[in-house]
C-alpha cells in the first residue's frame, strides 16, 4: 500500500473539497469551511508537528455520558477588519476574559477578542471552582479593579467556603464552587454588555510584525484564514493551546483540550508556537491533567463525609457586600463530599505506572503541577501515606456530573476505572468523561517586564499559562495588568503617540499578590507550574482577602480600571466603616477589673492576678489584641456600655479585627523587610548543612532547592524559584546569629 506524506494528503483532500463544493454549492451550509478540515486533521494529528506524535482520539476516549443541551453563546461575532484596533486579545479563557475586560476600559477606541470558539469564552475547563488559599486572595484583587471573575463566580456559586476560617484572616481564603453554565454565563454577560468590545471567532496562524533584532514590534495578528487584523497591542493567552499535545493512557493526539463531555477536541496553536520560536523565545513545555468525571447517580453517599456550604457565605464580589446582597444561589446551595484513596489504590497506581504517558518535558516524566500533582505523583512522593482525600464536588445545579477532585491521573479508561472504584463509596461509580493529560508550550516569562509586555518585541503581551502559571485566578490576575497595559499603550501606538512609562500599571509586592505574582515570575522566572500561595508575600499580614478593595481599587480609578460610580461609593462607605468601628474601639476604656467580670480571665489578661493593677484602665483596641479574644466579645461589652453605638457592619468586621490584632505585628513586618532589602549581599557560608537539624523551621521544599542550588549569598536565593520570604528570613537570621557565635568563641581564643 501506497504511504502519502501529511502534506500531499491534506492538499488532496483539500482539491476534492473545492471541486465537490462548486459543484454541489446549493446543499452545502453556508457555516462551513476548509478550517474545518483542517481542525479536524489537527486534532486527529495529520498536522501535527514533529514533536506532536498523535493517534486518533477514538480508542483513548470513551464518552458515556448522555449528550446535553448545548450552550447557547450570548456573544456574537462582529468585527471590522478594515481598523486598527487599539488591542487584540488571543484567547477566552480566564487570562483573556479579564484582559479584554481591562483593555476595553484602558483604550480609547475598540477592542477585538480572537478566539476559536465564542461558546466556550469563559469555561472553567478543569476544576469547577474558583478560589482557595492565595487564590481567593488574587480573585478578591482581580474584583477590586473592577474585573469579571468575582461577579461571575457570586453569580454561578453554588458552594462556598472561607477556608482557613480558624486561622488568622491574612491567611483565609475564600472558595466557591461553581455551576459550570451559570459561570460561563456570567462573564459572557460581563464582557458582553462592553460597547467597544468586537469578537472574531477563528485560530490566530502569526503575528504581524516589524523591526528587527531588539526592536521589533507587533501590528496585528493573521488569522487561520489568512485574515489580517491590525491592532495597536497584543495579548496572546493560549493557555494549554499552545503547541498542546492530549493524552490518555500511551495514545497521544493534538489538542488544546477536549471540550466538554465530548470525544472532540479544540486544536492547538501549532503555528503560534513556532512564530515564538522564530522571534527567539526561550520556550519549555509543561503539563496539567483533569480527574475523571463520574455519574453522581452511581456514587454511595450515604457512607462519606459530608461538606455542607458556609451558612452565611460572604462571596467575592465587594460591590454585592456592599448592596447587601445574598449570593444567587444562596438557599439552594450543593452538598459536596468526602472520599479518600487507600492502600489498594496505591497499589493500582504503581502496578499499571507503565501505561502513563511518555512527555516532552522533564526527561519523558513531564513537568506538572507541584502543588497539585497527579495521583500517581502523591503515591511516589508521598510513599509512607496510607491515604490522601478526595472530594466529590458537584458540577452544577442541574447535572449528576461530579468532579474527584484529587483524582487526575492519565491511565488508560479502564485502569482509571478500576482505581476508582477501589475508594470508598465509589465503588460501583460510572466513569461518564476519562480524565487526561495536556503537555504545552510556555514562555519563560524573565523576558517581560512588569507590565508583562515583552522585552524585544514592543506592543506584545502574555498572560495566563503561557507565562508558565497554572490555575484560573493566577490567569486572570495577570490579565487584569497584560489588559490594562495593553490598552492603555496600544491607544497611543494605534495613533502614533508618544509612550509614556507613567502610564504602566504595574501592582508592587507591597500592594497585592497580582504584584507579588507578576514580579515572581518576571524576575525569578518559571521551571515549573507556578501557583500562588499567602507563604509567597513577604506582606501578607497586609495583603489579606478582607482589604483587597481599600488596597486596590483606588489605583484601579486612577488607571481607569474602575469605572463604576457604584464601586466607589461602597469604598467610600467601607473605609468609613472600618475607620468608625477601630475609633470606637480606641475610644472605649474600662477598668481591668471590669473587663475581667465581664469577659472572664482571658479579657482581664495578666493584670487580673494583680490587685494593683486592676484599678487601671484598658481601651476595647488594647482588649482585642489579646490572643483568643474574639471582635464579637468585645463589641457586645462595647454596645452595652456606649449609647448610640451600632453594630460594625457585616463586611467590615474582618477587617476591623485584623486591623487592630496585627497592628503591632505589623511594625516588625516592616522592620524585617528593611533588614532583608540591605542584607541581599549577605554571603551564605559554603560549609552550612541544609537540613532539618540546622533549619527546623524551612519547608522540605525549600530545604531541597537550597541543597540543589547552593546560593552563596541571600540574593541569590531569592532568586530560588519555591523559596518563601519567611525562608529568606530564617536563612539570613542563622547566618547571622552563626556569625555571632563564631566572632564569640574567636574572642576567647589565645591569640
């Protein structure tokens, strides 16, 4: 049999669809097109590159369940190819939704979005929830400049948690989870209410260029068509897109992602890749996964741990808090649920270890997610647990759709089948989605700056996973700042004005975790999927979840991010608020005795053992203060004594007690970072042990990257991509008190 080349084939089918459309022109619908051909040999890997080997998705993936109603888009395409559009946003995903949003508000004129589909704008492709630990934090910021994703996750949350809730309120985080269509919804309906937002539906082939070496800049993009599109800036947000290869099991086929429920694939962004190759980027591959999806109907939860909702949940959107305003869903919120892996299942894992995929990345292993690693991955690392959680999160209102969150892991079917079912209450669950792998390109993002605007390539911005991130807030924080920048600068490129480095919005580490997360990757770079945790921020009893809008939303109205007279006002009213209720606190004094009568021997504190001291007085602030003493306790003895004192409002209390509990913690904060910034040239002795002996206090993380590393002084380590500002500290105090020691015992040696 006659073998045809990828190239000879596809130009033979191409003829042999030109010649049956002329000819049978009047029954073919108008909607299609040679892309779709195209798309579908990508995606079958025809045209997949050389390190892209594919097979068809046919044997790997098995859909069980039903079909359901397709999503109706409410965005439309609309767009004019004959002007220079002040921004061109490459994808809708999360990064892409937030930089369209953010551009449309920063530009003078229009914007365009590209993207392949216009019904999947907005999906949450993978876990159906937004938030989490540091991740609630970035989506408080992303609504604080008046972004999408807090709006849209209060309008499809149908599960909600502060987690952390018995920790301190700088390290809480705020977690929802989400109906998957009642999200989409949402931000398909924020976006689209945006009058100067046009939207092309279609692939983006190249970049439209000019200059050379280090001063090119970007005018536009090509479409997969062919079109040319002119605009004053770019942000490309690929997300897994980029040169993306699916896997499941040893089948390995081209692909972005798999849409949802479905054997079909949307097809990679081959051809960007290589046009970041050919400008010179440093490019690496990466990879994420997605657990199986099983049937709720099929799953014994009479015998798990249930995981009610928060029941009074405070959501993530400051504007709804300060109307008042329940969540949509609230009253008719989900129960989740609580399984756990077990030693059979262990066994599973390992046993069929040879049928996971083989990886470009990381010598064949392929470079995931740390902090969220596949199964197998926990059962290698993790060899001594016995067990390790799973939660079965609903995917929605109106579905039997569960997500196992804790369960990705690529092995063929009917392997993923079989470790499933070894858990409890699973055990006659039906697999409805099998869940994969997804290996992509990313740029190391050392080379952007702040802005996240490319260093060689002017008017060109990244955002999201293509910056080496993983998770949908990480997306989009970064771009809430690509979006910005990019409308603001391409406005006066699409004219020919000068740019002005003022008019850069970059967030400082001092002033968000956006800052903290965009100068992370800036300056350390990325090896490995970056995700955002509180231990990140040498700040973070400043850059708390509560505070996100008293911190940001002003910057946002002078960069023009906020535009809703609405917003400002709930700021005006919650600084008023919080400045109210710590007056009042600073203002109210009882004697310590009365303190002690009336809240017990935690309120009268040391001075109740002291007949001396009792007769002195104590502010409700200095009360508060006090370990275990609650802003409820003290407010119900401050109403009672003062006429005419209200409560402090529900959404500024948190606030209000972190305000005055971390006050003189605060003062040390800052005291130690002015310490770490003169001591970076620090040297770091070459004989020091890293490890648990000497560093009790490190993470093993940290103490695995030091021993690796070796930084010889505290500025090199900083530059340890996983290394925590509390780490820089521990590191620099030893050195220190070392160095003390050894100048001690030299003093007292014979000379």
């Amino acid at each position: 049999m006659l073998r045809c080349s990828p190239l000879l084939l596809l130009l033979t089918m191409t003829m042999m669809m030109m010649i049956v459309r002329r000819s049978l022109s009047f029954c073919i619908p108008p909607s299609f097109s040679l892309s779709h051909v195209s798309s579908r040999l990508l995606s079958t890997g025809v045209l997949a590159g050389e390190n892209y080997e594919a097979t068809t998705t046919k044997k790997a993936f098995p859909i069980t369940k039903p079909p359901s109603e397709p999503f109706i888009s409410s965005l439309k395409e609309k767009y004019d190819p004959s002007i220079t559009y002040d921004a061109i946003i490459i994808g809708g995903g999360h990064a892409g939704c937030e930089a369209l949003y953010a551009a449309s508000k920063c530009a003078r004129s229009r914007v365009l979005l590209v993207t392949q589909r216009l019904d999947t704008v907005g999906e949450l492709s993978c876990n159906p929830s937004v938030g989490g630990i540091g991740k609630g934090h970035l989506v408080r910021e992303i609504d604080a400049l008046d972004g999408v994703m807090g709006r849209a996750a209060d309008d499809g949350c149908c599960h909600f948690r502060m987690l952390n809730e018995r920790k301190g309120t700088a390290v809480r985080g705020p977690r929802g989870q989400m109906d998957r269509d009642l999200y989409k919804k949402a931000v398909q309906k924020i976006i689209g209410e945006r009058p100067n937002i046009d939207f092309c539906e279609g692939g983006v082939s190249d970049l439209i260029m000019e200059g050379s070496g280090g001063s090119k800049a970007v005018l536009g993009v090509v479409t997969a068509g062919g079109e040319r599109l002119s605009g004053g800036s770019v942000v490309v947000t690929t997300g897994t897109f980029l040169g993306g290869t699916l896997m499941c099991g040893l089948e390995r086929y081209a692909g972005g992602r798999h849409l949802r429920d479905s054997e079909e694939v949307e097809p990679p962004s081959n051809a960007l890749s290589q046009t970041f190759r050919s400008l010179g980027f440093d490019i690496g591959r990466l990879k994420t996964g997605t657990p199986p999806r099983l049937n709720g109907d099929t799953i014994n939860y009479d015998i798990l741990d249930r995981q009610p909702s928060d029941p009074h949940p405070s959501g993530f959107s400051h504007v709804r808090q300060f109307r008042g305003s329940p969540l949509p869903l609230e009253g008719g919120f989900i129960t989740c649920y609580k399984s756990a892996t077990n030693e059979r299942t262990h066994r599973l894992c390992l046993d069929y270890e040879h049928l996971l995929p083989r990886y470009d990345g990381d010598g064949g292993e392929g470079m995931g997610p740390r902090y969220c690693p596949s199964l197998y991955k926990k059962v290698q690392r993790f060899a001594d647990r016995k067990s390790h959680n799973c939660f079965l999160e609903p995917e929605g209102i109106h579905t039997s759709t569960v997500y196992p969150n804790g369960l990705s892991g690529p092995y063929p079917p009917e392997i993923q089948e079989k470790i499933v079912r070894s858990m409890l209450g699973l055990e006659e669950a039906e697999i409805l989605v099998p869940g994969y792998d997804v290996e992509y390109d990313f740029v190391n993002p050392i080379s952007l700056t702040h802005t996240l605007e490319c260093k060689d390539v002017a008017g060109l911005y990244l955002a999201g996973q293509i910056c080496g991130t993983t998770g949908y807030e990480e997306a989009g924080a970064q771009g809430v700042v690509a979006g910005a920048n990019a409308g603001r600068s391409g406005a006066r490129r699409a004219r020919g004005e000068q740019e002005d480095d003022e008019d850069r919005f970059v967030v400082g580490r001092d002033e968000g975790y956006i800052g903290v997360l965009v100068d992370d990757l800036v300056t350390k770079g990325v090896k490995e999927p970056y995700r955002m945790f509180t231990s990140r921020s040498e700040y973070r009893l400043t850059l708390r979840q509560d505070n996100a809008d008293l911190r940001l939303t002003e910057k946002g109205l002078e960069y023009g991010l906020v535009v809703s007279p609405e917003r400002i006002e709930a700021l005006e009213a919650r600084r008023e608020e919080v400045k109210r209720g710590v007056d009042a606190l600073r203002g109210f004094k009882l004697f310590v005795r009365e303190w002690h009568e009336k809240g017990g021997e935690k309120m009268g504190g040391k001075f109740s053992d002291n007949p001396k001291r009792l007769g002195t007085k104590k502010t409700a602030e200095e009360v508060l203060k006090m370990p275990h003493v609650s802003l409820d306790e003290v407010e119900a003895i401050v109403v009672s004594g003062t006429d005419g004192f209200s409560p402090i409002e529900t959404n500024s209390r948190d606030t209000v007690e972190a305000t005055v509990k971390y006050s003189s913690y605060l003062r040390r904060q800052i005291a130690e970072m002015d310490s770490w910034r003169k001591s970076q040239g620090l040297v770091i002795p070459g004989d020091i042990a890293f490890d648990r002996v000497s560093f009790p206090g490190l993470k093993e993380e940290e103490l695995v990257l030091l021993k690796k590393h070796r930084p010889s002084t505290l500025g090199d380590m900083q530059m340890i991509q996983g290394i925590t500002p509390q780490g820089l500290l521990y590191v620099q105090q030893f050195v220190r008190r070392r160095s003390k020691e050894r100048d001690r015992r030299r003093a007292f040696e014979p000379s």
